[in-house]
C-alpha cells in the first residue's frame, strides 16, 4: 500500500472545510492512518519546503504555512499519491478539474486549500516530519473488499 501526506492549509482550517476535504478522500476508498490538528513553526515550515528555498515567494509561502493551524493527515491505499492528487486537482485552482476540492473551493494559487505528496520520495520525506511511525495506525476497514480487488 502506498502513503501519502496531505495537509489542510491554513485557508481550509480557517474556512472550516477540514471535514469536507476528509470526506473526499474517504469517499475515494482511501484509508486515513494518522490525523493532527498543529501550528506549524517557521522550523518545520523551512523543512518542508526546502525545495523552494531561494525562489521567489518562499518567505510568503513560510510566513502563509505559519500564520494559522494546519491539519496533517496520512492516507493510504493503492496508488494514493495519484488518487490523492486527482481528488485535490491543479495547484492553480482556475485550471483544477470540476469537482475536485480546488476547483471547488479555491480562487487563487496561493490559497488553494490542500498540500499533497507529490510521489514516492516525497511522501518518504515528508511524512516522518509531520508523524512518529508510532502515530500512525493500521487498521482493517470492513467495507476493504468493497472497494479493492
């Protein structure tokens, strides 16, 4: 089973749609494994977008990712990064396919809603900078057979 980390950005807290966003992925057939509500501090910010560092707008993407709480969760299932990507659709919400949460909530690039893993080595980076293996539970979902092959 693949992993993958999503956060709630600080617009999706403030906006209440923390349990939408959720229900998008369990109405995928993805499986939630760890959920924490945190403020980020400026050291985990710079952690986590360290492959930004230098451009442009990464001082306002920090001083974004930092001004409110954001909620970080890991799904799991077959192909989760891309099921994941697909559910939360483009970066710029105006080019995000109807129905997906961007498209549906979000306006403009620098506030739209949800961070996901990008692929496999990132979701291994990421997810231990938000959670402890030990804060992750496996669990078996009766309704598994429903949804997988």
């Amino acid at each position: 089973m693949e992993r993958t980390l999503i956060l709630v950005k600080p617009d999706g807290v403030q906006r209440g749609l923390i349990g939408e966003i959720i229900a998008r992925f369990e109405r995928r057939g993805l499986k939630l494994i760890g959920l924490k509500l945190l403020q980020m501090d400026r050291a985990l910010a710079e952690r986590h977008y360290a492959v930004h560092k230098g451009k442009p707008f990464y001082e306002g993407l920090l001083a974004y990712i930092t001004s409110a709480p954001v909620t970080a969760m890991v799904w799991e299932g077959p192909n989760a990064i891309a099921l994941t990507r697909q559910t939360m659709g483009s970066t710029k919400p105006g080019e995000a396919a109807p129905g997906s949460i961007r498209a549906d909530f979000g306006m403009v690039v620098g506030r739209n809603l949800v961070h996901g893993s990008d692929g496999p080595e990132t979701a291994a980076y990421e997810i231990p900078l938000f959670f402890k293996e030990s804060e992750l539970v496996g669990w078996t979902r009766e309704v598994e057979r429903w949804i997988l092959e």
